[in-house]
C-alpha cells in the first residue's frame, strides 16, 4: 500500500534535521534498518540550498549533516527505505518540503505500519491541513474558489506573492 499525504500547515520554526532524525529511531523500533544504497535505488537525499546549489546525499545520516550546516535551505527530498533485520518486511518512508506544501509519503505491504508511519510523522513535525467545509446536500456542486495573482517577477513581487499565495491556499483558494 502507497499513501500519499500532502499537508499546508506547519511550525515556521520547524528544526527538520532533529525531526527527520526521528524517522530511523521509528524505524529501529519495528526490527527495520536503513536498506544500503546499492541494495535499492529509491534512496534519494537531495537538498536545494538556493537557486544555485544542490547537493545530492548518499546517506539520511549526510542530508541531516549537511541541513545542520545549512539551516535556510529552498528544498529537500528525502525518501529512505527501512528493511526488516530477519527478512520479508520493508518500510519506504518519503518526506519531501518545497517551501510550499510537505508531502509525506509512505509505502508498505503491512497497512498498519504505513498508517502508524503516517500518524508518527504528522504528530512529531506538527503537520496539519485547512479543515474543508463541510460537504452541503443543496449545492450541487462543490466549488474551488479560484483567484488569479498578477505581479511583477521580480524578487519584491516573489516575495509579496509567496506570501498572499500561501494565505491565499489556506483559506481554499486555487492560487493562478
């Protein structure tokens, strides 16, 4: 089972490299360890550190190092796959941040485990959606307000548009 979630809310003060630390102790306490890297090619440790620099990472243990040494960072992927010590289970867990939106991904034939994954990452990065309006029988259809910014691109008008934009998302808005 593959379950993706994709959350909008998040502490701004968030230390990722102390919370996706987390991810291997979670882990460790189910009998499952970091697959080696050329056990499996779905290991992947990148970080975007501006517009001019990306590092790619052999390691969870590096792209922690590495965010230690640069806590502002754009970007980052990290998808490491945990395997069972005594064979047959396997955890791939995926946690990616753009600057926008964290999505988590967690894939597993062992249900129980992508949903005990999920929950144990939402609560200890402090993760959390807009709540959706509930669904109402007399509409016929349930509308996305959709809003369309114009701007300069320019780095002021990044700046003001990354800003009203994300308000913008978590009130419901498509942002155009």
């Amino acid at each position: 089972m593959w379950k993706t979630v994709t959350y909008h809310i998040w502490p701004r003060n968030i230390r990722f490299e102390e919370r996706l630390a987390l991810l291997t102790d979670f882990a460790k306490e189910r009998d499952l360890e970091p697959a080696e890297r050329r056990i499996i090619w779905d290991n992947q440790y990148i970080i975007k550190i501006d517009q001019f620099q990306r590092m790619k990472c052999d390691s969870i243990e590096e792209l922690l190092a590495v965010m230690k040494r640069s806590p502002v960072f754009v970007s980052f992927t990290c998808n490491v796959l945990f395997v069972s010590t005594t064979g047959g289970r396997s955890l791939r867990m995926g946690v990616t941040y753009n600057g926008r939106v964290i999505e988590v991904d967690v894939n597993s034939s062992d249900i129980d485990l992508v949903e005990s994954a999920h929950t144990f990452i939402k609560e200890n990065l402090g993760l959390g959606n807009p709540v959706l309006p509930s669904y109402d029988e007399g509409r016929a259809k349930y509308l996305q307000p959709t809003v369309f910014i114009g701007r300069h691109f320019d780095t002021m008008g990044d700046s003001y548009f990354s800003s009203l934009s994300t308000f913008l998302e978590l009130l419901g808005f498509d942002v155009k």
